[in-house]
C-alpha cells in the first residue's frame, strides 16, 4: 500500500514538473526535494538502507563527473571559464538528476540517463525538422519526467526496475 502511495505521490510530482517546464520553461524548486524524498522511500520499500544511501551515492558522483566534464567541455571551447548553467543547462535539470538519484542502481541510473538524453535528442531533431522552430530551449527535466513515469508505474510491479531491465536486454 505504501509503494502505490509513493508511485502515485511521484507520478503527480514528475507530471507537475513535465508540465511546468514545458509552460513556464521553468521548475519551482519545491518539487525536487519532494521528488528526491519519493524516489529514496520507493527505493527503500526494494533494498536496504545502505545499499540505497551508496547506489546514491555513486549516482551522484555520476552526475557530478558528468557537470564537470560539461563545464570543461564548453570552458575549453570558449577558452574561458562559463557557467554553463547560464547557456547550456538549466539548474532544474540538474537537480531533477540529483533527485532521481537514490531510484535506480548505478548501471540503471546511467542507462536512463543515457538512454533519456538520445530519445529527446532525436525527438527534439525531428520535431525541429517537421516544425521550424528557432528557440533553442529543450525542457530537459521535464521531457525526462515523462519518460519515467512509466518506469516507475511497471517498475510496481517487479522486484526492481534493474530486474525487468535484465529481463528485456537478455
């Protein structure tokens, strides 16, 4: 009963975030740390508190190679240091990733990261195609919320998101 609430609560909060990024091009703050609370108590309801604080963990310092790697990538380019939250990448996007953090183990995480990142790049390319749309803007949090409500709606009913992975990649 307790893993239905927690579904429900995140699918209400992922929604609100599609929506809000999609409208304003913007995400009120407040829904990350509810999105963060939510996906640490559904991991927990799956594994242990260890397990759940290190795959965490371990996310997290993806996420951050990854803000790294990004900011030297465009610090080099532009042969100065930039800020890239100001041109290349919202805070909301950001902390979307960290929020998500404690919901999937390691491989899984960078699995929906990368896998998220190449379906709304070859969306948004062939939407530009069909459509001339010169704003520059792809609502990165938000389009990601909505490719993970249905990971987290199966994901209720097997052990973990990891297994049902392992289940379609054999």
């Amino acid at each position: 009963m307790q893993q239905a609430l927690f579904v429900l609560l995140m699918v209400g909060v992922l929604s609100f975030i599609f929506f809000q990024d999609l409208k304003d091009r913007a995400v009120s703050w407040y829904f990350f740390p509810l999105l963060f609370l939510f996906t640490f108590l559904l991991r927990l309801q799956k594994i242990d508190i260890t397990s759940c604080l290190l795959d965490c963990g371990l996310n997290m310092l993806f996420v951050i190679v990854q803000l790294v790697m990004v900011w030297g990538y465009f610090s080099v380019k532009s042969r100065k240091f930039v800020n890239i939250t100001k041109d290349y990448l919202g805070i909301g996007d950001i902390l979307f990733l960290l929020a998500i953090t404690p919901l999937f183990s390691p491989v899984v995480f960078v699995l929906f990261y990368v896998t998220s990142l190449l379906v709304i790049v070859i969306s948004i390319i062939l939407i530009r195609l069909v459509k001339a749309n010169k704003n520059d803007y792809i609502p990165l949090a938000g389009l990601q919320s909505a490719l993970l409500i249905p990971i987290i709606v199966v994901d209720v009913f097997y052990k973990s998101i990891s297994d049902l992975i392992f289940i379609i990649m054999s």
